[in-house]
C-alpha cells in the first residue's frame, strides 16, 4: 500500500510562479500575501486547488472508488470501481431524460437506490466524489459510512461547490447546529426547508458572473414567492419520497471548522488534511479528509 503525500495548501513556489507581480517576494511575504488578498481573489495556493490537478492526486492512488460518477467519472481506470443509486442502463436513461450530454456510463459495480454504502465490502486506497457531499440528507452518516472504506491509510477526495459562486450564493452557509440535528433525526430524505431554498433561493450558476458580483437574475427576489409555492406543491406531490436537493452550503473556510468540530465532538472519524482555496472564476473547491485511526 502507498502513502500519498497531499500538497501543501499553501505551496509557496507555485504561488510565487504563478503570479508574476510577486515573483519579488520572499517566503513571508508571499504567505501575508495569500492570507491578506491572494484567498479573496481566488489565487490558487496549490496546484491541487484546480480540479484537473486534484484528479491527478487521487489516479495515483492503488485502488479507487468514485461515489456518484453518473455519465461523467471523474476518473477512470483499471483501478477504479464506482457505486451510484442506478446501474449503468439506469445512468443512460436517466441521462437521456434530462438531456444531459454524456458518454457511456461506465459499469456500476455497486448499486444501491437507497444510496446505502454499507453494500462496499471492500477497502480502497482512495474514495472520490464531485458535487456529492452537498446532497447528502445526513452528512454525519454519509462520512460515517464512507470512514470504513478508506484503508487505514486512505483518503476521501472531495471536489465541493463553494456557495458563494454557484447558484448557492443566496442561501446561508451551513452550521453544525444544523448537521448535528440532521443526524439526530437520522434523515434520510430532505425537509422541506432544503427543498424551498433549492427551488426558490437558488440564482445563476455562472461562476465568472458570481466572481464580477453579478450573483442576481434580473427578477430573482421578484419570483421567491411563486417559485416558494411551486416547491411547496412538489413537496406535497413526493408525498414523503425523495426529492434530489443541496442539503448544505459550504465555503473552504466553512467546511473545514464543521469537520474540525463533528471530529471533536467524536461523531466522525476523518479529520481535514487539506481545504484548498477556490479559484478565481471556478465554483468549487477541493478537499482531502484524512481517516483517523485509533492507536493502542
């Protein structure tokens, strides 16, 4: 088994070759810079930060199990196997329902409706998911069911969208006060709250716009109400069934003190090794947790 050794978040010779107007600044000045502007205006700290340099991490992995790859796998391979709520066919189908423009679904080698990853009976060195987390009713249970998959050394690779520049950008960021309770009520399908700010908060998803300041489609607040009773009646339509909504809004910052906390409070057993700053003009950020294995 191999070890991987994550980039640093903050890797000061990128930082410095990728923007020339501090080719000049020493190691300090290069860190007070990041902390003071390079976070605000989306200056990568890390190759990792990038999407396709985050994927090179997890390929280089042993063995890997992508959650929720759809028509779209994040990476592929000999090496790799994938769980989804539908087989390959059902991928397809579904595809062709919402139009979405896709290659062939790749074999789903486990399947669960319900999104049940207790059915992975086997370890991987790595597990990845894209734009996943986010829809998990209870996020405690989705990390503690995916802690028993890793391999003592593994990690769980996670590509998230930061509410901020997504069509998130309107809906409060999420707390632990609220995933505690999730988990509480041990919630396997999304309140109505999720489902209204889904439907009626939601505004664009250009993330260039979102990084201008554009966050609003003209008559956005104008249509809160209607869109609000047009969730209202698909809640009442689902009749207690699921409805595929974002449950949580995270930020980087905002995503590694929830995980910091849910690991201090023992509830679950990944602690944040990396949160990568989102990049200029993307709408996602990169994250690497570390499972925590007892010691004797």
């Amino acid at each position: 088994m191999t070890a991987i050794d994550p980039q640093a978040e903050l890797d000061l010779e990128y930082y410095r070759m990728s923007n020339g107007d501090l080719a000049q600044h020493s190691s300090d000045e290069l860190a007070e810079h990041f902390e003071v502007f390079g976070r605000k205006e989306g200056r990568p700290a890390s190759p990792a930060a990038l999407r396709e340099n985050f994927l090179e991490l997890v390929k280089q992995q042993p063995s890997v199990l992508e959650i929720g790859p759809f028509c779209n796998p994040c990476v592929r391979g000999p090496n790799v196997r994938y769980f989804d709520v539908l087989d390959e066919g059902g991928l397809n189908n579904r595809a062709r329902e919402i139009g979405y423009p896709h290659t062939q679904a790749p074999h789903i080698d486990f399947v669960s409706p319900e999104a049940d990853l207790g059915i992975v009976q086997q370890q991987f060195s790595a597990v990845v998911s894209s734009h996943c987390i986010e829809h998990q009713p209870d996020f405690i249970r989705h990390l503690m069911q995916v802690d028993r998959i890793p391999t003592d050394e593994g990690r769980y690779f996670i590509m998230i969208p930061d509410k901020r520049y997504c069509f998130d950008h309107f809906i409060a960021e999420s707390t632990v006060a609220g995933i505690v309770e999730a988990f509480s009520e041990k919630r396997r399908k999304h309140r109505l709250g999720s489902v209204i700010e889904h439907r009626a908060l939601t505004t664009h998803n250009d993330a260039g716009r979102h990084w201008r300041g554009d966050h609003a489609d003209p008559g956005f607040a104008a249509s809160i109400a209607a869109r609000t009773h047009m969730a209202l009646a698909e809640f009442e339509r689902a009749a207690g069934g699921y409805i595929d909504v974002h449950a949580w809004q995270f930020t980087p910052h905002s995503f590694r003190i929830n995980v910091s906390t849910l690991r201090e409070l023992d509830l679950i057993a990944f602690e944040a090794e990396r949160v990568y700053n989102t990049g200029v003009g993307r709408n996602e950020f990169t994250a690497i947790l570390k499972k925590v294995v007892p010691h004797d």
